[in-house]
C-alpha cells in the first residue's frame, strides 16, 4: 500500500519537494548532546536525521528546517505547542527538545525503529481481526487524550502513526492539526479524510478524526483505505485545480456506498457497526465522540467475553428441548400420517367425482364450439367469397413468390387492399359480431377471440377479431400452425408449404401465442371444400379462444377446490413421445386478466404420475412462478385428480401419430385436473394434535422458567459496563 499525500491548500508544497533530489551524506550541523548516525529521508523543508542522545544512550529523530523561507513558522509553533501539551500521552510520540534559535532550526523527538503503520500494513496485511482492533484501539485512546487537550489531528492516516518497539501505535505529525477553537480549514489526505473536510471553508470539526480513525481500521482489515480505487483516483486528480479536486473527491465519497458493505473480509457485526458509524459520508450519523468508540470497542470485548457463558446458558435448555422433541415428535408424527392418510383417501374419492363432471361439462362446451366451426364451415356465403379470394392473381403471385414469415412484399400489400378480401373480412366481423352479442347477454354463452380463414396452401386470406386490431397476419403462411396441418405442435416456420398436408377433420389446436394480439390462444379449425365430395379443399376456416375463456370454468369455484384444464396431448420429437400438460384454463388466468402471459405447462414426470393414478401430491406450477404476488396462495401442495376430456368428433390420436396403449391413448386427450389445498384438507389434523401440544407447551413453559432464572443470574453478574479507556 502506498502512502497517500496530504491535500494542501496551494501547490507550492508539491513543486518545493520535486526539487529536492539531492540525498545529503554530511549531517547539516553538530547538535550538542546528540550524534547523528545516518540520513532518514527528505521533506519539502528540510532533512530527518537519526541520533543518539548522548546522556540516555537511545536514538531520536531530529528534524532540520534547512528550506527556512518556505516554511510557515507560525504553524510551525502550533505543532510544536500541540506536541509539547501531549508530552504525558503514552500513545503520542514524544517531543524531547526544540531548537529554533540554531541554524538550521531543529527538533527533536523519540524514534520510534519499528517505522509506520503504513509499512506495517504492506508487511503483514491480512492483519487478524483482533490484532487490528488493538491497534485501532491504541490509536483511538492517543486521539480520546488529544481531544481533551483541545487538539484535533485532522490528516489521520496509517503514515501518520508508528509502532515503538512494543508493537504499540504512536499518533504522529501533527502539522495539519488544528484547536477546537480554530476556524481555518485543514485538509486531509485523500481517502483517509472526511467528505466534509475537503473544503476550502471547511471548519475543524472532532468528526473529521472519527472518520479517520475509521478510515485507518477499514485499512488495517482490507489492506487499503475505503472508496479507493484506480478509477475513482484518476478521476480526483484529472478534475482540475485543487478547488475542483476537492469537489471531485466529496462528490465521489458522498455517492457510494458505505464502504463497510463491499467488504472482502468476514467482520462480526458489532465490527462492522463500530466501522459504519465511523465512516458515514454524512457527519450527522458518525460517532459524536472518541470516547463513544471506545466504549463501543470495549462493548465487543465483553460480549465476545460472554460468548462461552452464552453457550453454556443455552446447553442445558436445548437438551431439554431435544429429548422434548424426541419424544413427542415421535407420537405427534405417528397421530399426524394416520389423520393424513384417511384424509387424503376422502379428498381423492371426493375430487374423482367432481372431475368427471367437470369433465362432462367441458366436453359439452367443446362440442359446442365444434358445432359452431363446422357451422360457418358449410355457409354458401363464405365459401363463395373464399373462392373469390382463391381466384386473385395476387394470391398467385404471392404463392409463386413465397417469401420468409417476417417478410411483407408489395404483392401482400396490394393483396390486403383488394375488395373482394376486404369484403370477406366483413363477412367474418359480421359472423363473429353475432357471437360477441351473445355473449354480453348471456357469459355462459361461447366466447370467440376471432375468426379466420386459411387457404389450401396456408396464407391467411382474411381474419376478424373481436376487438379494434390493426393485423399483419393477411398474405403470410401459417401452414406450420397445428390448426393447419393437425399435428401436436407447431413446424419450423421455414417449412415448406408443399410438404404440410392440411387437417380433414375438425381439429383444436395447440396453445399459440398470436402475431398480431401477442395473446396465447387455441384454435378449432375445420376444413372447407368445393363440393360436398370433399375431394378438392378450398382451406381452413378457425375460430380462437384466449386461454382461460371457456365459460364452464369461468364460473365460481371453491376458494381451496378448482378445476384446472389441460391440453396433455403427446407431443412427438424424435420419434419420441413426450408429454408436456399446456395449461388452458387456471383461475390465476381471470385474476391476471391478461392473456399475453406464456401459459403455465405441467412437468412431464408430474403429469405421469397423475396420469397413472398415483396418488402423490401435486405441485401447482402457478405457484412455482415468480414476479406476481398473485401467484403466492397457489403455493404449497394440493391433493389433485386427474380426468379424460374427450374431443368430439375423431381424436387428435387420429392424425396419424403411434398409440401404443390405452394409457397413451388418455394422454392424447385433453384433461380436466380437480385440485384441493393439502393444506386447507388437513386442517382437522391440528385438533387431532391439540393434546400433544398442549402438553409440549406446558414443556416449553418450564423450560422458559428455567432458561429465564438462568439469564437472571447472568445478566446481573454482567450489568455493570466497564468505564471506558480515557
């Protein structure tokens, strides 16, 4: 760690000292009653040399001022009357003579051969904790002495401070040091001194050394002062002239953290509250005095003193606690497993019952959708304008011409303005209008998201939705959507239509999220042909649900009892069936009321298990989200059922892919899925356990009795604080 210079309030200093070069070998005087013996170092005033005090036999170090007409003797005195009141403190170094009168001037103070704080902390950083609070404890009690006297250090730094021989910390060079009194600033070194104290106008304050005490003992623990680092420093000094180095050193200080948070050291809290107290950017929250950190220093030592009794006061009760807990653990879980299991038997039997009605009544509301596609399906009127639309030499040219998904080209431009589409996009808001009118006079009426019809090679050929949507969907291939080909999931969309052969059974899709509305959605398409031979097919006509808007299950339910539908249908990758339950309606869906949400999917091994019947309890993925505070009541576990929903009309097994059993032919359907809270189920059990912990409370009681009595003793033998080090 290098040493940090002291800011001064001009830069004279800093030119004076680069002139000095020259490293003398001859002492500059003869001093009676000394022998100097060799060069220390150089300043911008003068030379240090080390000595012997001829009567005593021990060294000291004299200071020379040989650059006289720099130096301001003023201060000078000051520093010298500062040190000469300190003279009885053990924990400042010692001035033992002054020669001002000599030529050059002098003065001479114990040498302390140990060196610096800052030497020390290159040496033997990382420093034991203990050992850095001694330090910073020695340093604090030379400080607490110096207040007393009126005195305050102001440039607080690890260079600043010596080890004598014992190890102890000497406060040293007290030339930026002002009275109580004073109100000239005095500036510090940069990270070692407060925020506030980098001002020109800056008045002395005993909280600018408590910041640096801090500063010294973060330094001790992390091996560098706080705040520091390369970036922040060449921002310091590139800031300009030392009025706007100042501002730049406050402005970095005051915005940063405490630094006691970025620490790379393990610090018990006490340490660290003693280390944020000293360090608070703002004055206000720092230590009020020396004396108020000693005591907190002298608060850790006790409490770490108390530890082993702390131990040892709590041995005894949690042995009591442990075979407490043996013991009646033991029955309380034997009562609690029979309870649960005959409650889970009642629940099953329960939820198998109300699933397949559910399921009943799901498969009714499909059929009724079914019914409605296969309605518009077989309309004169629009397969007469489909027709029309199939006919547009645009279509042609956008077939011949097929470009990538995201692309739009002139020719589906043009496409999208031609009357006859327009025209068949009419016939369908008009179709979907009846429908939406239904619905607000009656809500257990079908609720359709939109209607749409797909040509035999996939573009979208017109699309109507039953809210205010400007659409980009008109002229793109969707022959990779499973409306379209009747598949289990989606294509790549760089599939070629060629090879996509269309549905020729009424088919509901799996969840898609859609291009336009960004909403996820499932789709019932049926295919529209020329004639009733069904031998030439004119397209796809679809309606779309957003997911959670079957009526049936929109319908009130019991807060800890739902019915959850889901799309379980296989889905074959590799040539291997996976299975993967999509959500499709889930209460969450009507308390979020926004359908853009990726939908939530069961795990293929928990819907397995449930699909086998086995009675294991089930996790809602709901609950497993994160980000909404909705999500949280549908936490924990739920005892679930599981029931069949069989489409109308031919399976989606029928499209063509492996069944291999009955149990693959149910997991190729849609599922109906009752789940009750385990929680709300078991409630009863907590009676079944009352006397168990009634008497485990009575237990606690006592123990609480005893452990109180203990602590009674303990905290009396202890009551009494320590009068804090002077």
């Amino acid at each position: 760690m290098k040493p940090e210079h002291t800011q001064r309030q001009t830069d004279s200093d800093q030119s004076r000292s680069q002139q000095l070069s020259m490293r003398p070998t001859e002492s500059p005087a003869e001093l009676p009653g000394y022998e100097l013996v060799r060069h220390l170092g150089s300043g911008a005033y003068g030379e240090v040399w080390i000595g012997i005090d001829k009567n005593t036999n021990r060294q000291v170090a004299v200071k020379f001022f040989k650059h006289q007409s720099g130096v301001d003797w003023q201060l000078l005195d000051r520093e010298v009357e500062k040190l000469v009141s300190l003279a009885t403190a053990r924990h400042v170094v010692q001035l033992l003579e002054v020669g001002w009168n000599h030529e050059p001037p002098y003065y001479v103070m114990e040498y302390l051969e140990q060196g610096s704080l800052d030497e020390f902390i290159d040496d033997n950083s990382p420093i034991d904790l203990e050992l850095c609070l001694q330090v910073f404890e020695d340093i604090s009690i030379g400080m607490s002495h110096a207040h007393s006297k009126g005195i305050l250090h102001c440039d607080l730094k690890p260079a600043n401070i010596l080890l004598d021989a014992e190890g102890n910390a000497r406060l040293a060079d007290f030339g930026q040091s002002r009275l109580s009194t004073d109100q000239s600033p005095a500036l510090g070194t940069l990270f070692y001194m407060a925020p506030e104290q980098a001002d020109l106008n800056a008045v002395p304050d005993i909280r600018w050394d408590i910041y640096g005490l801090g500063a010294i003992l973060y330094t001790l623990i992390e091996g560098q002062p706080p705040y520091h680092d390369e970036q922040r420093l060449r921002e310091i000094e590139n800031a300009g002239n030392l009025e706007q180095r100042l501002n730049a050193y406050q402005s970095a200080l005051t915005g940063a953290r405490n630094p006691v948070e970025q620490m790379q050291r393990v610090c018990d809290p006490a340490l660290q509250s003693i280390l944020g107290k000293c360090l608070a950017a703002n004055s206000e929250y720092r230590f009020a005095s020396v004396s108020d950190i000693l005591s907190a220093v002298e608060q850790r030592k006790l409490a770490r003193a108390r530890r082993p009794l702390n131990i040892l006061g709590l041995f005894g009760p949690l042995l009591l606690l442990a075979l407490m807990m043996l013991f009646g653990g033991k029955w309380y879980n034997q009562a609690v497993e029979d309870a649960e299991q005959a409650v889970r038997e009642r629940v099953y039997e329960s939820n198998a019952w109300v699933s397949r009605h559910v399921a009943l009544s799901v498969e009714e509301e499909l059929r009724n959708y079914y019914q409605i596609i296969e309605f518009e399906a077989s309309q004169q009127e629009l397969q007469s304008k489909l027709r029309a639309v199939l006919a547009s030499s645009l279509l042609q040219q956008i077939r011949s011409d097929r470009q990538p998904f995201s692309t739009i080209t002139k020719n589906q431009k043009a496409f999208v303005e031609e009357q006859n589409r327009i025209a068949f996009d009419q016939y369908l808001q008009s179709r979907l209008d009846i429908y939406s009118e239904r619905v607000e006079s009656d809500d257990s009426n079908p609720k359709l998201a939109s209607l749409f019809v797909i040509g035999n090679e996939g573009e979208m050929l017109s699309i109507a939705y039953d809210e205010p949507v400007r659409t980009q969907s008109v002229g793109r291939n969707y022959s990779f959507r499973t409306y379209f080909h009747g598949k289990s999931e989606d294509l790549p969309r760089n599939t070629s239509p060629s090879n996509i052969a269309p549905i020729t059974y009424t088919h509901l899709s799996a969840a898609f999220q859609s291009t336009t509305t960004k909403r996820w959605k499932i789709a019932i398409s049926t295919p529209v042909y020329e004639d009733d031979t069904k031998q030439k097919l004119l397209g796809v006509v679809a309606l779309t649900l957003n997911l959670g808007d079957f009526s049936y299950l929109r319908s009130d339910q019991i807060e800890n009892q739902f019915a959850v539908f889901i799309d379980g249908r296989t889905q074959t990758t590799s040539n291997q069936i996976q299975v993967q339950g999509t959500i499709l309606q889930h209460p969450i869906m009507d308390e979020l009321n926004n359908p853009t949400i990726e939908p939530f999917r069961i795990g293929g091994t928990q819907l397995h298990q449930l699909l086998q019947g086995e009675k294991q309890l089930y996790t809602d993925p709901v609950g497993q989200a994160a980000g909404r505070s909705e999500y949280e009541k549908y936490q924990g576990q739920w005892i679930a059922v599981i029931e069949n929903v069989r489409l109308p009309g031919r399976s989606a097994a029928d499209s063509g892919a492996p069944i291999q059993s009955d149990v693959d032919r149910k997991k190729s359907e849609l599922l109906i899925l009752i789940q009750e809270s385990y929680e709300d189920a078991t409630t009863p059990i907590g009676e079944l356990g009352a006397k168990l912990i009634l008497e485990g409370i009575i237990t606690a009681v006592i123990l609480l009795i005893a452990v109180t009595t203990l602590w009674f003793f303990v905290l009396r033998r202890f009551s009494v604080a320590p009068a804090s080090k002077a």
